[in-house]
C-alpha cells in the first residue's frame, strides 16, 4: 500500500466506509450500496453497479 493509498483510505474509514477487499494494487471499500476502488495514487473511482 502506498502513502497517498493509506491516506485516502484513512479519510473513509473515519467517514464511515470499510474495507472490502484489499488487493495488490486496489483497495474495494463499501458504505451502503456505496462501493468506491482507493487506487495507488490515492485517486477514488466509483466501482461498476454502485449506486449513488
């Protein structure tokens, strides 16, 4: 996991999301229906079927 991964994925944990599924290069975290991929660079993508 890299530092900008840790620190993205820090911020959703304190707002309420966890961890999913932790892989080698993304991290799956789900709040709800919400489900987001924390990528390498610390970028947020919404996963496919997530609801908004």
């Amino acid at each position: 996991m890299t530092g900008a991964q840790a620190q993205a994925l820090q911020q959703l944990l304190l707002v309420g999301f966890r961890v999913e599924q932790m892989g080698k290069r993304v991290i799956k975290v789900q709040r709800g229906n919400d489900y987001r991929l924390v990528l390498q660079d610390g970028g947020l993508k919404r996963a496919m079927g997530a609801r908004r």
